[in-house]
C-alpha cells in the first residue's frame, strides 16, 4: 500500500474495535536509534571502551523475564570516531540489555537469552546472576511516544556512584523524536558516556566453573578443572606471595603470580560474602573470570611445545589497560622454561625471559654475530613459541599479540605467503617485559 508520507510523522493511527468504538492505537513500526559510548577508567581517565563483544538483549514489557537476542556474535563497540560506542534499534517498548559477549559463544538474534551465574568453585551455578553493563528502559507514553533510560538492574545490590565499589547511578530519561529514525550514529539519540567501574566489570564478567561445557569436552579437563574449582596450590618460600597460585600437572608447572590477579583482587567477590576480609575477591575466583577456552591455548601450547613452566603475570583484570584484559580471552606471559638434550647428551634447561632490555639472549632471531650453544638453544626455543602463538593467530585462533620484538610472519616462518610483511608481533612501551596473547577471534 502506497502510505502518504505525512503519516510517517503520526506515531498512531485509529482503529474501529469490535464495539465499533473508534481508538488510538500506537504505531507499532517506527524504528528508532539510539547510542551509549561505554568508557573505563585508565590511569584515572574516562577513555572509550573500544571493540568489546557485546550482546544486546530485549524484553518486552509484557514478559519481562524472557530475553531475546538482538545483536549477531559479531558486535563490538566501536573504534575511532566511534570508540566505544553501542548503536541500536529501538523498535518498541520494554527492557534492553547489553551483556558482555563471552568468549566462543554465539548469539543469532531471535534466539533465546539465557542470563548466565556466577559459578561456584564447586561448579554449581550461584543463583548470583551475571551483570549487564546497562540496561535501557523503553516506555511509551499515552501519546504513544518513546522514552529511553539508562539504568542498571543491580541485582547484586553494589552502591551507585563514583566511589570504587561502586556501579553506575541511573540516568534520566530522554525522548525519542523524528530526528532519531535514520540509522546513523550520528543521528541516533545520544545517551552519552557511560563509565564502567572495575566492580561493574567484575560483575559483569562471568565466574566459570569446572562444569563449562569448554572444561568438560577438553583433553585438559582435570586440569582445566583445578583451576576453575581453586585446586591451585599456595606457594610458599622466599619471595613468593600469599597471593601467587601454582598449577602442576604432567610434570609441567604454571605460576599465576600474584599480578596477575591485583585488579580482580581490589574488587567485590560475586558472592554476597566470600569469607574474606571487606569481601574482595580472591585470586582463586579472579583467575577464574579469565575464560577456560584461554588456560586451555596455554595447557596446549605446553604440552604441544613440552613446556615445563610458564610465568603468567596478566590474565582477565578490571581496572586498568584497553579492554582486551577486561574481556576473558587475555594473558600475559613472562618466562617459560624446558628441558632439552645438548649435542653432548647431556639435558640443559632452557629458560626465556620476554624481555627487550633484560634478556638479549631470548630475542627469537639471528643477530649476526658469533652465538654460542645456550644461545643458540634459547633462540631456538624463543622462535618456536613465537612461532607457535603467531600461526594460532594466523590461522584465527589468537588475536591481537604483543612482546618485547616487533616480528613478522616471515621472520617466524609462518605459512602465510601473501601475509609474510605483517607483523605477528606488535611491540610498544607497555610490552617490554612481556608477550600478550589474546586468543579466540573475538577480538581482533
Ligand atoms: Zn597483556
């Protein structure tokens, strides 16, 4: 039917009920848009939270508990111009909500939308839901138009505000108008910043449990599951801290150093109260918001590469550096270390440090000068874990990475022809000490 355009403007039309009474009704196809630009603190700045996965989610008014899924597995916040911004449709009246993405999951828009828990170290389910990072409540007026609010639903019952522990307080509504109808960011309605606080990440970051289906169908399950259960061992002796965690097994060892947990640890516990002092976090739960899909590329790349230890000093972390720790899918590693057979047959240790200034001997390339056999052996080994983690990414099983050496395909031997130019390895300030892995293709 050809619609006179006017009647675009008209946000209701009438209609003869079954008593011949004659009644608004409100227009039911009037898509609106609207954005939010998520942000974090960094160093006590408000910065964009660019290229996070994010699921949106819609509730209709009438059945307030049943989600559905909006956004397909792809949406990330945006870059650039863009940084950290969520743009939506808004096509009727209820509650909508924007999940953090997990790792390896993917969502269909009309799908269903289960809300996930926190899981207990037991593995059971803790009837603590996992947070939104906002929800917008979408109301409609007698006039039939649409109002917009920015809220959260706070069902772990944080303060609101600007302190530490605290979540975001609501907003107040706005109205959705004929300027909001064209999707553009530009021209969506514009909600403004939205900073999550470290405890609204860690809310809003799942706890795993060793009942994760990633746990249960890997060739590492009893591992796995020492980690997500707090099976991990408290080191003891000079210079280590109550808050390092030790994992043993197959004759391997990974230490999560206590950095590795410091931002989890200065945030809430899921649990109302975990038994520990003010109820932060331990290092047990916050090593088990890092996703099981992530501490199983490490457990494969050691037992691949016959690893037999791995210094982790970065893993999931909610207050600091751009939003690849604050999703699940990072780490950082430091040394790592195995045993080889010299050309005398006698066994040698081989131990890298990832360090541009400390360690010259672990660089992964030739230098051109005389080298001698530890050298030799700890280039070698250096190249084959460099190489290792840049064919994962090359074949889109890792994403973005970082150290101490820019390097690329080429120079590790990565068999991509067309990509030998491209840098595997990125390298800047912050990673001098260090090589970053993100894994999985969320984040790119
Ligand atoms: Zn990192």
């Amino acid at each position: 039917m050809n619609r006179p355009i006017g009647a675009l403007q008209v946000p209701f039309h009438t209609e003869v009920d079954g008593d011949g009474v004659t009644m608004s009704v409100c227009r039911l196809d009037q898509v609106y848009y609207a954005k939010i630009k998520l942000q974090m603190k960094n160093g006590g700045k408000a910065v964009p939270a660019s290229i996070l996965p994010y699921v949106i989610v819609h509730a209709t008014t009438e059945q307030p508990g049943i989600w559905t899924v909006l956004t397909p597995s792809g949406a990330r916040t945006g870059t650039r111009d863009d940084a950290g911004s969520v743009h939506t449709a808004i096509r009727r009246s209820g509650h909508y909500r924007i999940y953090i993405k997990e790792p390896t999951e993917t969502f269909v828009p009309g799908d269903v939308f289960i809300i996930q828990q926190h899981a207990l170290s037991d593995g059971n389910n803790s009837g603590r839901d996992v947070q939104p990072l906002a929800e917008f409540e979408v109301t409609e007026s007698v006039d039939c138009s649409l109002s917009i609010t920015v809220q959260h639903p706070n069902s772990l019952s944080r303060t609101r505000g600007n302190d530490a522990d605290s979540i975001p307080s609501n907003k107040s509504a706005l109205k959705f108008t004929q300027d909001h109808v064209f999707n553009t960011s530009k021209q969506a309605l514009d909600q403004g910043g939205y900073v999550i606080s470290s405890q609204l990440w860690a809310d809003a970051s799942r706890t795993y449990g060793a009942q994760h289906p990633v746990i249960q169908n890997s060739i590492y399950r009893e591992t796995l599951a020492a980690i997500y259960s707090e099976g991990l061992t408290v080191p003891t002796g000079t210079g280590k801290s109550p808050n390092d965690r030790t994992l043993n097994f197959a004759g391997r060892e990974i230490e999560f150093n206590n950095q590795s947990t410091t931002g989890g640890r200065s945030t809430l516990s899921f649990l109302e109260d975990n038994g520990q002092p003010d109820h932060r976090m331990t290092a047990d739960e916050s090593l088990r918001r890092t996703h099981p899909a992530t501490m199983e590329f490490l457990l494969k790349m050691m037992d691949e590469l016959d690893i037999t230890y791995v210094r982790v000093t970065g893993a999931w972390r909610p207050h600091v550096g751009s939003t690849r720790h604050r999703y699940a899918s990072a780490i950082d590693l430091t040394h790592v270390k195995k045993n080889v057979t010299d050309e005398n047959n006698q066994p040698q240790l081989v131990a890298i440090h990832f360090h541009r200034e400390d360690s010259a001997a672990s660089y992964p390339l030739r230098d051109g000068g005389h080298e001698s056999a530890q050298r030799t052996r700890t280039r070698e080994f250096s190249h084959k874990v460099h190489k290792y983690i840049a064919n994962a990414r090359a074949q889109g099983a890792a994403g973005w990475l970082g150290g101490p050496w820019a390097l690329t395909n080429g120079e590790l031997g990565v068999s991509t022809p067309e990509l030998a130019q491209e840098e595997a390895f990125k390298t800047d300030s912050t990673h001098v000490h260090h090589i970053h892995i993100s894994t999985g293709a969320d984040q790119p």
